[in-house]
C-alpha cells in the first residue's frame, strides 16, 4: 500500500522493512518533478499512530542519509507596493512532535553553488500555543549552530531563543590556522520590541546588545526600524592574524552606542589601543550619519597611562578559561545587557599635558567621494611612531577634496607645526594642493633647529618647482644620523619637456655603524646641445650576432615612459664622494662624471678602496627602442697586491627587459720581465699611473721599454709570448638562457706574486679557458668546463747576498668540468728535481656530497717550499702526504697521514737555526686529527701534541700541548734567551685559548738601542682613516690567555747604562670582554747604573705590573757615595709608570734638592759648578722628568742671578739648547743661547712694544727679526 501511495504522487521507494503500526525502513527514496530533485538513502522513522485519535502526530525518531535536494532558480519578485501587514497565524489543528531528528551528509542546489552540511538534528514541537525547538544543530565543515527556544504562533511572536553558534576560519596558508569564531546569541521580545544579545568569546571578548521595533504602529513591517546597539569589548590584545604581518598586535579595548537607522543614526565611541612600547592612546567620537556620509561633530584621540596591559592580562587570562561550546537544554536565562568588568574610559588618565589629537568635518561617499577636515593635535609624541623621537608637537590644518570622475582633488591648507622634538625647536608651516593632474605648494616650510627644508612650486602641465635642503646638523633629528647635508635644485619646463638641475653636498655623514662618508659632492645640470655624437664608433664596430631581446612593451620598465623629447635632454653629472663606508666594506674615494642624456650618453667612474684597490670605468652607450646598447671605452683595474689590468678592446654590450649580450671584452697586463713579447699595437697606453711593486723590477723610465729591453735576470729559453690577454663575452635571453666564454693567454705568473714573499719572483705564463652553459639557470641543466695550464714556468728566490736559486716546474694543469651537478677537478704539478703533488676530486653539487678527493705529495727535497714560509731561509726536508676525504659538504671527513721528516729552516729575524723537525699528522673517519712534531733549537727541544675532534662541522674542538727545556727562541747579538714552556692550547670555531706556564730559564740581553717599534706614539697624533682600519682589522677569532711567565736564576740585562741580573713573574691574563691584563713584578738585583759620566748603585729596583704590559709602576732606588767631609750619600727616587715616570732626588745628610742633584751628577756642590755643569744639570732633570713644580731651576736662577734658565729642545733631542736670559730694562730682554751637542751659539734681543705686539731679533747662523703680535680669544 505505501508503494502504491507513493507511486500516485510520483514518488520512487526503494526496498523497505517494517510496518505502518511502528515504524519504516526504507532503502531509498526519490522525487523529480520538472527541476525538482529530492533524493534520500536509509530513511527511518518510528511514530505511534495512536496519538492522531487525540489530533496529535507523535514521531519519535526520523533518520536520513545522503539527502539531496535540487530546486529551480527563484524567479525575481517584484517589491511590493506597501510594506508587509498580513501577520499569518502559524497554528495548526494537529499538534506535531518531532524528536531525535537525525539528517546527515545534506546537499542543497539552487542555481549553480551548491551547498552541502554534514548533519541536522534536535527536537522539534508543534503545539497549540508555541513552536518549540530543543538543540536544532545544524553542522558545517566549517561552522556549527545549535539553536533551543520557542515562540509564539500568533502575532506578534514573542520568542525566546538561544543560539550557540562557531565558525571555524580556512586555514590562509599551509603553516598557520584559522581563527575560531565562537559566541552565544540570545533573543527576547516579539516584532513589537525586540532585543538581541551576544556574546563572543573567540578570537576576543566582546558583547553586543539591540533593540528596537520591527513593526510600526498599523503593524506593518519596518524595513528601516529605529535601532538601539550597545558594543562593547575588554581591555585584550587583538590576534595576530587582525594585524599587520610581523608585529606585535596592540591591546584595545572599547565602547560603541548608536541609535537610529541606515537612513539616520547618531553613534559615539570610546576605546583604547596601545602599541608595544607605546603609551596607550583614547579615542572619543560623536558621529551623525547616513547611507552617503558621515558628520564628524568630534573625534579626538588622547594619551592615557600605561594600565592597559595590566588590564588585557587579566581579561586574556579570563578568556582562555571559557567553557567551549555546550549543549543548552533547558530555557535560556535573560543575559545581562552589559558587562561589569570593563572599566570605562576616563578623563583621569588623560592629563592636560598627554596628547590630543581633535578632527571634526564631513565624509560623504554618495554620490562621490568628499571631504572637508579641520584637524588639530597638541602634545604630539613621535616616540610611539619612530624610536628615540621624543617630542612635544601642536600642529593644525585643514584638508579638503574629492574624487570624481577618476581625477583627485585635495588640499592641505593652513599648516602650522610648532614645538620640539629631541630636545630642539620645530616649526612648519605652508599649503599643498592636487588638483587632477597637477601638484602646487606656495610655500612648505620645516624647521628642526637648524636644519631646514623648503618647497615650493607646481608641477602639472607647466612645470615650475624649487627645494632647498639645509641640515648642518643631522644629529638633531635622530641620534643614529650624524654630519651635515645641504642640497638645491629646481625642475622646469612642462610636463613633455622638464629640465632639473641640482646641487648637493654633504659633510661627515654617518648612518648608524654601517654607513658614512666624509664628504660628498653631486651636481646635476642641463647641458648645451653638442654638434658631435657623444657615442663613438665603437658602437656600430660590430653587430651582435646574438640579438639579446626583442622590443619589449612600451611599460615594461619605468623608463620606457619618457617620451622622444626626454631621451634627448642633456646634462652634465658629477659625483665625489671621500671616505666611504658601505657596510663591511670602506672605499677612499668615489667619483662618477657623465656626459649627455638618455638616447646618447658617456659615463666616467673612479673607484678607490685602501682594501681592494682601484678602478676605472668609462662607458657609451645609447638607449633605444627600450633596450640600451653600448662599450667600454676604458677599464684599468689595479687590485690591491695584483699588477694591473686594463681594456684593450671592447665589443658592443646589450641589456634589455629579456635579454643581455656582452660582446668580447679584453684586457691585458704588463707582462713577464723574463722572455720576448710579441707587441700588441692596439695598445696605446696604460690607463693607471705606474706604480712600483717591492717584489718585481723597477719600471724603466718609458711606458714601453719593458716590451723591448729585457732586464738582466737567469731565464730559461727566451720564447716569444702574446701579449697577455684575458678575454670575457657571453649572453642571456630568457627564451635559450645563459652562456658564458672566458680565454687566458700569456697570462704572467707574477700576478701571485703577492701570496709569497718579497724575496719571491715567478717567471713564465699561464694559458687556461672557461665555457659555461646554462638553458635554464639551474644547476642540473648548467655544463661548464675550466682548464689552465703554464709555460715555461719557474719559481725564483734571490737572497740578500745577491744570489738567485731557480726551481723549474713543470706538466702543470688544472682542469675542471661541471655536469649534471657533477664537478670534476684535477690537478698535477712536478718541480723538476724536488717532487711532485697530485689532486683528483668528484663534487655532487645537487647532494652536496664529496663523491672522491684525494691527495697525493711526494718531496724528497722541499725546499722550493721555502717560498710559502715567511722570515725562514734554508728550508729542508722530506714530505709526503696521501690524504682522501669524502662525506657531505656538513660532515666531511679526512683520511690519511702527512710526513716530514729531516726537516730545518733558518729563522733569521730571530737568529735560529731550527734542526730536527719532525711532523706527524694522521686523520681518522671518525674525524679525528691528532698530530705528533718535535723540533731543536740550540741546545733544546720542543714538542707539540694535539688533536683535533670533529673535523668538518662547525663544532670542531681542538686541544694540543706544547712542552720543551731550554729551547733557544731567539738568538740575536743583542738578544738571546731559552725558554722551557708547559703550555695547553684549546680552540674551537670562536676563540682559542693559551694556559699553562712558562720560565726563561737563561737569557743575555745587550741593547744598545731601541727599535722604532719600541717607541710609542705621542697622545697627539691624529692616524688619518684610524676608524676604518680599525673596522677591517677586527676579528671574529677571540685569542684568550692564562700564562705563567718567570725568569730563571741567569737572566742578565745590559744597556743603557744598566747593567744587572733580572728576577720576576708574571701573569699574562686575557679574558672575554676584558683588555690584556698583566699582572707581577720584574726585579734588578745586582745592578748599576751609569749616566752622564757617573756609576750609580742600585739599591732597589722593581717593575710591578698590574695591568697593560707596557706600563708597569716603578719602584726603583740609585744612590752614589760622595768622598767629602760628610760622606755625603746622594740618590734617586724613581716611581709612576714606565710612560710617567718622577723622579725626586734625596741625600744624606739633607742637602737642598739642587745642590743633592748636583753633587749626583758632578761629584760637587753647586757652588763650585761650572755652566757646563749647570747646563748638565738642567738636561739630566730634563730627561728624568724632575723639577715639575720649578724649584730647582728658581734656585739655580738666584744662583747665577739670571731671569731666564732653561734647555729646550723643541727641535729633538739632538737640537737642544740652553736658553739663558737678563732683562735689562722690564721690556727688554737679552738672552745667550748655546747648542748642547753642537755647541753653536746665538745672541738674541727681545722688546715688548705693547701687552699684545713685540719684536724679537736674533743673530748667529742665521740673523732673524720677528715681529710678534698676540690676540686673545
């Protein structure tokens, strides 16, 4: 029978079970009618047909799967001509109880987007008064509602409902996950007056009520209902995804009121938000509006305290403990309209001094975008904005514009900005206007104390715009900016023909530690039109075979917007900058000069660097049809260490947007001083001024004689060479990719000269090629082979007696081929009677993996390895070495030993004689490297163990030992000393540190003068580029120290004047973060000391060093036994530091300080003295640093019963004089002066005119008069 029932109304059943008395199972069932489809699969229901006697229908379950439902497009309804009125009655005479509804997997089509959900289900009731509804889910793959309430069937409604509802936000990316949206709405009232309620608790915390009429008074639908809202959220950080990307999400928290509708609403708004390591900031506003704009009546945002983040804590903290989302199955309770713990926003916080921002005036949208704002800030603080830009600003104007039509309008008028910032004065004022296509400034003006900026002018279809930069003092605007910029210009003429012109300098510019400048110099000026070409004919010498790229689109690249004219407007650049700092690397001098304009142009460029050396640039080039062309007309290079190179062709190079062609570049150097050279006469001359390098010939005194004349120097068979020549070319089109030729010929070994010493010379060439192919830049379909090979080659070490040792080599190659992200390398090099050394390798580049290498050294004599080896001569030995490696680029690993046996080298800055040097070194797969050498010195010996752990990785660590007695470390006439250390060295990839103890057990030193090293610098020079060498030299390589240094019992001393035994100790003590540190004592015992003719005893003498090692405290004591009546004992105190040094004289019995230093030098009181023993006196206080308060020299001036006394030697040491002087009358004064070594004489007058002006005449060798005048500041 249900069969039949369902086949009248054309519905299709599938097998089924069950009865009509219980209950339904049916497989399927399906409905189409026109463009209705309805399919369903395991429908269930079970019901008690019973009830319907007492007009009830009772279902207890209804279950569906794979439910489809597909209805036509609804055709568009026409708005009805009066609002809706006909409130229905929804009452039914049947009550309808519907419970444990289950429907899954549910799609829904109605036109072309389908919509699908995964489950519906809940109870639902039908009675005589309400419908009830009891945990009605609806399930989305990306949201859920679950919805319990009831309302009432006849009008007006009222209802009483529950909502809990999330969204689940799609992931944006792989790596982050979507918020969740999580709330509860609840709904009270009927369409008389309504009121919703919601909470959110997820992302944030916020609650928002409404309320208001649906209906009017003739109970008609209102589509514009009068609305009450009420939004507020708690003082909470914002997620992460709501901000920008990368910083800190800001704390907020707020208050929103409005009333009204769509047509007409009034809203007010009060909030807070603050940014890390900002203070929090207010916002207030009243706002009328409308569907087309806004009136503005105030929006003011204020500076507040810094409770906010407290406040967010606490509010966060309550916010991660809120319940999830629960089943609701009783009546929902009345929500309180608004929440207690939000603290409202307050004037209290907000002081008369914190910051205040006021806008008021109109946006409107409809029916175009406009504007009209007077705005107005006081106290305005930058440092929220910009760090360390503390400031106190009022600024005002107004601004006013439009959008209609595509074409903007807006001005910025009545600007006044006043106040400070970092301390110094700002003020601004001026205007701004856009109107369409065009931008006009009478006058814009700021002043940050002394730097100004000014603008005024207009740019549209005529142009007319000046500017004038004046910042002497950068440092003002911000601490990371140093130094002065100055800059003017102006551009004229109309918009198809403007012309700029500017100047620009800047002095002692420095931004940050990374970059500065001296000084700057740029300048930009239109150039008179030229009758020649500016290109020469290098462009048109050859045409490129490869055409790099077709014309590209007239927007491919910005410049692709000037029009005809523009390509050919002409000027003169000229760019000088002095002492530059880009980053990590420091350049002298920078200096740029060009010629011309777009279409045409010449450029000329000059780079120096104290690191890397020097070049020249010159280019031509034209630009057209949206590609440049051009050649290098010069390029002289001069790298630090390297002879020169410099152009001696060039063929046309092209770059457009897909395609690069560089033409055959070709440069050459001086070439080997040893054979013939074929004369290149495309060479005209060197682009670099000559300059003489230590380690090769002296240049002759033409450009060329060395092409011609040959010096006298030992050589193998003279074979005529090419000149030397390294030639470049290759292009790039992104349709066939990259390739890339590169040619050596008679290419002089000496340009490795700077890798040995100065006594080093190579003679003979090398010729080598580079091809490189690449048709998609990638590194698996990039090819490249690299061979280089020499002739004739010999290496040269001449010694200081003149004598020239020659080691020949030869079968030398280097070849390299590169595919399929395989690199292959070998490697050989024989030197002729001495040995010979191998190297095969295999590199997976795409694996970064070491497929093979290996090693091999065989030297029976290695003494052309004397080369490598600074300040040793005499280098002997047997090496060998077979070494293997492998593993990944990460994690190498080496194995294989390394052999020296019979080894020794002449140290000759030190005078030793090294002898019995042997060296070990095995490595393990495990990487492990642990070396074994032993070497004699004298009558010592010292050896080295160690090992290395982890080689390969950056977590190596290295450990090693040095132990030895009485080794001879230095061997000189005037020094010699053994040294017997116990040392242990650890190291790994940041520092190395050195601990342990050490004695010099022996040492004899005669010195009888100091080196230049030894001499320290005076406090006043200045070290010009001090700042930058000091950069370069850093290194990341930490060196620390704990060593025991001590002198043994026959360590003797002897020089000047001194001779003695020395004792002591000392701490060498180098720490992270701290200076060297020296901590002891050095001690003379037994010593003498003669000075000026006398022998002085020393009694006491001792350095104590606690601190810099050349600045150790003096304690030291000489005294002298005087043979007259008294037995007179005379000394010196000598204390301060070795660099400030006092010395006081004493004596026994107590003589006064002059007569105590007269007898120490003379043997006599001072009244028996001579003027030589005067002047010998004044000279030994002199040196000894005595007499600093001038009592000596008074008391010896009353002696002589003179008013001038003194030795000076301005002019060295070797100059000095003594001056002795009489004033004659009170302004005229009458001095002898007499040489000290070289006993020349003058005689000088000297006559005070005036306080200020005197005249000072002196006859001798030469006869002077000077007139002196004196101005004080």
């Amino acid at each position: 029978m249900v069969t039949r029932l369902a086949a009248l109304a054309d519905v299709a059943l599938g097998p089924m079970t069950g009865n009509l008395r219980t209950g339904l199972d049916i497989e399927t069932v399906d409905y189409q009618q026109g463009e209705v489809e309805f399919h369903a699969e395991q429908v269930s229901f079970r019901w008690r047909p019973i009830d319907l006697l007492y007009s009830a229908l009772m279902i207890d379950s209804l279950s569906a799967q794979r439910i489809s439902l597909k209805l036509p497009v609804a055709p568009e309804e026409q708005p009805a001509a009066a609002p809706f009125s006909a409130w229905p009655s929804l009452r039914l005479p049947v009550r309808v109880q519907l419970r444990n509804l289950d429907l899954r997997h549910i799609s829904f089509q109605q036109g072309e987007q389908p919509l699908q959900w995964e489950r519906l289900s809940g109870d639902l009731s039908l009675g005589t008064f309400h419908l009830r509804y009891r945990d009605l889910s609806l399930i989305h793959r990306d949201y859920q509602l679950r919805l319990t309430g009831r309302t009432s069937l006849d009008y007006p409604y009222d209802s009483h409902a529950a909502l809990n509802w999330q969204w689940q936000q799609p992931a944006p990316d792989a790596n982050t996950e979507g918020l969740l949206y999580r709330g509860l709405s609840q709904l009270e009232g009927s369409l008389l007056q309504l009121q919703l309620d919601n909470q959110l608790d997820s992302p944030v915390q916020l609650s928002a009520q409404a309320s208001g009429a649906l209906v009017n008074e003739q109970r008609e639908l209102d589509l514009a209902p009068a609305l009450q809202l009420v939004l507020e959220w708690p003082a909470q950080t914002l997620p992460a995804a709501w901000w920008m990307a990368e910083k800190t999400a800001p704390v907020t928290r707020g208050l929103l009121k409005a009333e009204g509708n769509w047509q007409a609403y009034r809203a007010t708004v009060e909030g807070a938000i603050q940014l890390p390591d900002a203070p929090a900031l207010a916002l207030n506003s009243q706002v009328n509006g409308n569907l087309d704009g806004l009136q503005i009546q105030n929006l003011s945002i204020r500076e507040l305290g810094e409770r906010l983040q407290a406040i967010a804590t606490s509010s966060s903290a309550a916010a991660s403990s809120a319940p999830a989302m629960t089943d609701t199955t009783a009546d929902v309770a009345p929500h309180p309209f608004a929440s207690a713990n939000t603290p409202a926003v307050s004037d209290e916080a907000s002081p008369n001094s914190a910051a205040r921002l006021n806008i008021t005036g109109s946006v409107n949208w409809l029916p175009a975008l406009e504007w009209q704002l007077a705005v107005e800030t006081k106290a305005f603080n930058l440092a929220g904005i910009v760090d360390n830009w503390p400031s106190h600003l009022n600024a005002s104007f107004s601004t006013s514009g439009s959008l209609k039509e595509s074409q903007w309008q807006a001005a910025l008028r009545d600007l006044r900005i006043e106040g400070e910032l970092r301390g110094v004065n700002v003020l601004g004022s001026g205007e701004l206007a856009v109107d369409g296509n065009s931008l006009r400034s009478d006058a814009l003006e700021l002043i940050v104390g002394a730097n100004q900026l000014q603008l005024k002018g207009e740019v549209g279809n005529d142009i007319n715009l000046q500017w004038n930069i004046n910042a002497p003092l950068l440092q003002q605007i911000d601490e990371s900016i140093s130094g002065s910029v100055i800059s003017k210009g102006e551009l004229r003429g109309d918009r198809t023909h403007p012309r700029i012109s500017l100047t620009a300098s800047a002095n002692k510019f420095s931004w940050g530690r990374r970059y500065a400048l001296e000084k700057l110099e740029l300048s930009l000026a239109p150039q008179a039109p030229q009758a020649e070409p500016l290109v020469g004919p290098a462009l048109a010498a050859e045409t490129p075979a490869v055409q790099a790229s077709s014309v590209a689109p007239p927007l491919a690249n910005p410049i692709n917007l000037l029009t005809g004219e523009l390509l050919q407007e002409r000027y003169q650049l000229n760019f000088v900058a002095n002492r530059v700092q880009l980053a990590q690397q420091y350049f002298s001098s920078l200096t740029l000069k060009g010629s011309g304009s777009v279409a045409k142009h010449q450029l000329q460029a000059i780079v120096r660097s104290p690191s890397l050396g020097r070049a020249e640039i010159g280019v031509q080039g034209e630009y057209e049809d949206y590609a440049w062309q051009g050649s290098l007309n010069q390029l002289a290079v001069k790298l630090t260490k390297v002879p020169r190179w410099w152009l001696t062709s060039s063929k046309p190079i092209r770059v457009s947007a897909t395609g690069l062609l560089l033409g055959e570049q070709c440069l050459t150097t001086r070439t080997n001083l040893t054979a013939a050279v074929v004369r290149d006469t495309d060479i005209e001359n060197e682009q670099l001024r000559a300059e003489w390098l230590p380690n090769q010939s002296p240049l002759p005194t033409t450009p060329y004689a060395w092409l011609v004349n040959q010096p006298a120097l030992p050589a193998s068979t003279i074979e005529k060479y090419n000149l030397p020549r390294l030639c470049i070319g290759g292009d790039w089109a992104s349709a066939t990719g990259a390739s890339l030729d590169a040619q050596l010929d008679a290419v002089p070994l000496r340009q490795f000269l700077s890798l040995f010493k100065t006594e080093v010379y190579f003679a003979g060439v090398m010729d080598g090629n580079l091809t490189l192919r690449s048709p998609d830049l990638s590194l698996a379909g990039t090819s490249a082979n690299f061979n280089v090979t020499t002739r004739n080659a010999e290496l040269r070490y001449q010694y200081a007696g003149g004598v020239t040792d020659i080691y020949p080599w030869k079968d030398f190659a280097l070849r390299a081929q590169l595919q399929n992200a395989q690199l292959s390398a070998t490697a050989g090099l024989e030197w002729v009677g001495y040995g010979r050394m191998d190297l095969d390798s295999l590199l997976d580049l795409q694996q970064q993996a070491i497929e093979r290498a290996r090693l091999q050294v065989n030297f029976h004599n290695i003494a052309p390895l004397e080369t490598l080896l600074p300040f040793t001569n005499d280098v002997k030995g047997q090496l060998s070495a077979d070494l293997t490696a492998g593993g990944s680029f990460s994690a190498p690993y080496l194995l294989g030993d390394i052999n020296l046996r019979n080894g020794g080298a002449n140290m000759t800055r030190l005078g030793l004689d090294l002898q019995g040097i042997e060296l070990n070194l095995n490595s393990t797969r495990a990487g492990v490297i642990s070396l074994v050498s032993q070497v004699q010195s004298g009558d010592g010996r010292m050896t080295l163990v160690g090992d290395l752990n982890g080689f390969g990785t950056a977590n190596w660590r290295a450990q090693a030992f040095i132990n030895g007695t009485d080794f001879r470390v230095v061997s000189l006439p005037q020094l010699k000393a053994n040294l017997s250390p116990d040392i242990k060295v650890t190291a790994d990839a940041s520092a190395m540190h050195l601990t342990g103890d050490a004695v010099i057990p022996w040492a004899r030193a005669n010195i009888k003068s100091l080196p230049p090293s030894a001499t320290q610098v005076s406090s006043d020079v200045v070290i010009v580029d001090e700042k930058f060498l000091q950069e370069q030299s850093v290194s990341p390589f930490s060196v620390y120290s704990n060593l025991n240094l001590s002198l043994g019992k026959d360590v003797s001393f002897k020089g000047f004047g001194l001779s003695s035994k020395l004792t002591g100790r000392l701490n060498l003590l180098k720490e992270a973060h701290r200076p060297f540190f020296t901590n002891g004592y050095v001690s003379v015992s037994e010593g003498s000391y003669k000075a000026y003719g006398q022998t002085l005893t020393i009694e006491r003498g001792r350095l104590a060093f606690q601190g810099p090692y050349d600045n150790p405290g003096l304690d030291i004591r000489a005294t002298r036994q005087i043979r007259d009546s008294d037995s007179t004992k005379v000394g010196l105190d000598i204390d301060g530091t070795l660099q400030r040094p006092k010395a006081k004289v004493f004596s026994s019995p107590s003589r006064s300080d002059s007569e105590a230093m007269m007898m120490l030098l003379t043997g006599k009181p001072i009244k028996d003295a001579s003027d030589a023993d005067a002047s010998l006196l004044l000279s030994a206080m002199s040196g000894l640093g005595m007499d600093s308060g001038g009592s000596i020299t008074a008391e010896i001036n009353r002696f002589f019963r003179v008013d001038q006394l003194e030795v000076k030697s301005d002019d060295g040491i070797d100059q000095s004089q003594l001056w002795v002087g009489k004033y004659l009358t009170p302004k005229l004064l009458v001095r002898y002066v007499v040489g000290i070594f070289d006993q020349a004489f003058s005689f000088g007058i000297e006559y005070q005119l005036t306080d200020s002006f005197r005249i000072e005449a002196e006859s001798g060798e030469t006869k002077t008069v000077d007139l002196i005048y004196k101005i004080e500041r």
